[in-house]
C-alpha cells in the first residue's frame, strides 16, 4: 500500500482495519509513506506494529518534488524485489505514483484505490484533482464512500464495472456501551437527561461544520465545538 495523505482521510483507521483483517497465509502487506519519517509517520507504524501478521515492511520514502523519480525507482525495485502484484494507493500522490509505476515503468499491477473525494479548495488543487481523477480512470478498481460520489467520477467516461460505492460508517463494536450519555456529562458539565446532538468526521471546509453549527443552534444550545483536527479561518469563525 502506498500513502501519501498525511492522515488525512481515514489513513490510520483504513491501515488499521486492513493489517488486522488481511489473512498472513494469503497476502503480505508492504506500506509507503511517500514523504519525510514525520511524527505521524512514526505514530502509524508504531499504531501497525502488533495488529497482524500480514505486515511486512513499513518504508519512508521522502520526495524532493511532487513527482520525485528517484522515489518511483525506489519502488519500482521495492515492487520487483517483494513481487508485489497489487498496489493500494491513498491520495492523489499515491495515485499518479501508481498509475506512473504501471504504465510507464511498465510494473505488471493491479491498481486499486479509495477515494475519500476532492477538495477543489484553491486553483492548484483543482489541478490535482484533475490529475487523480485521469490517473484513476485507469485503475483497476476504485471504491468510492458515496453515490454522489460516483455519478460526480462516472461521468468522466469511467468504466462503472471498476468502481464501486461502500458507504462511509463506523463500527459500533470498537466504542464502549456503558453509560455513554453519564460518561459525556461528567466530561463536558451537562445536566442529567440532556439531549446532545453531535458530529463525527473531519473538521475540514467540505465537511459543512458551519452549516451543521446554524442548524444545530436553531434545536439545541450549541455550549461546546472542539477544534482538534483542522486549521480553517472558516470552522474558527463558526466556533
């Protein structure tokens, strides 16, 4: 598997779920950071370490540019020393890498991606978004987290057979059933009995905040917003 999201995304979580469900007998795993050895990195392998047996090898590959070629030979011997025949990319990077490592370098893969959707937030990543999205034309599978989602892709003359809708959700299993609402109030200081409304997600500009804020005011006394994972002027001012 090859990143290049900086955690954004899900890349923890995704990692996470793959290295433990992936049966040892049937696959072996190699993850690429595409970027320098970060803290985050760091944290991901060390969040990794002990999850299963089908990881392998976890690289640091860092890039002197966006497309860095000494990196793509890096991996493309990395490909034919482990005799990698799949290759799972994360963000637009990892995308053009893959798509480059394939048709270019000609590396026998199987192109797979999942796509958490485009952020056209400036000019220059509308340019990106652009290059993704005509890298993953041509990928062999790509797995979308909506049906908006996939009419907004398809109508880029893509092949549906290769794309596929799995809903974003969250396990339920992995969260703790005893007495969330007493555990809440004592953490944030609410009145026995209140109802609380919430979110769940990334505190990004896409992600809507400041429009679920207006909206929850109008129901609900909006008390507390925590700003934990993102840096908008936007989400600050809807704070």
């Amino acid at each position: 598997m090859v990143y290049s999201a900086n955690g954004f995304g899900g890349i923890p979580r995704n990692l996470s779920y793959i290295v433990e469900n992936l049966s040892p007998n049937r696959f072996r795993l190699s993850v690429v950071h595409l970027g320098d050895p970060s803290d985050e990195a760091a944290d991901i392998r060390n969040l990794l370490e002990g999850k299963g047996e089908s990881l392998r090898e976890f690289h640091c590959f860092p890039s002197r540019s966006k497309i860095d070629w000494s990196v793509l030979a890096k991996l493309k011997n990395l490909i034919e020393q482990e005799n990698i025949t799949c290759l799972s990319c994360h963000g637009y990077k990892a995308d053009i890498v893959g798509f480059i490592l394939k048709f270019v370098f000609r590396c026998p893969l199987k192109l797979f991606s999942i796509a958490h959707g485009w952020v056209a937030a400036t000019p220059k990543l509308s340019f990106y978004d652009f290059l993704d999205k005509l890298a993953l034309r041509f990928f062999d599978k790509v797995v979308l987290v909506s049906e908006g989602q996939r009419e907004q892709f398809c109508g880029l003359f893509v092949d549906e057979q290769r794309v596929q809708v799995i809903n974003n959700g969250v396990d339920l299993n992995k969260f703790s059933k005893k007495n969330p609402s007493r555990l809440l109030e004592k953490e944030v200081g609410l009145e026995p009995g209140t109802k609380v409304l919430g979110f769940a997600g990334r505190l990004s500009d896409e992600k809507g905040i400041e429009e679920l804020l207006k909206v929850f005011s109008k129901v609900v006394e909006v008390r507390k917003f925590n700003l934990k994972n993102g840096s908008s002027k936007q989400l600050t001012d809807a704070q």
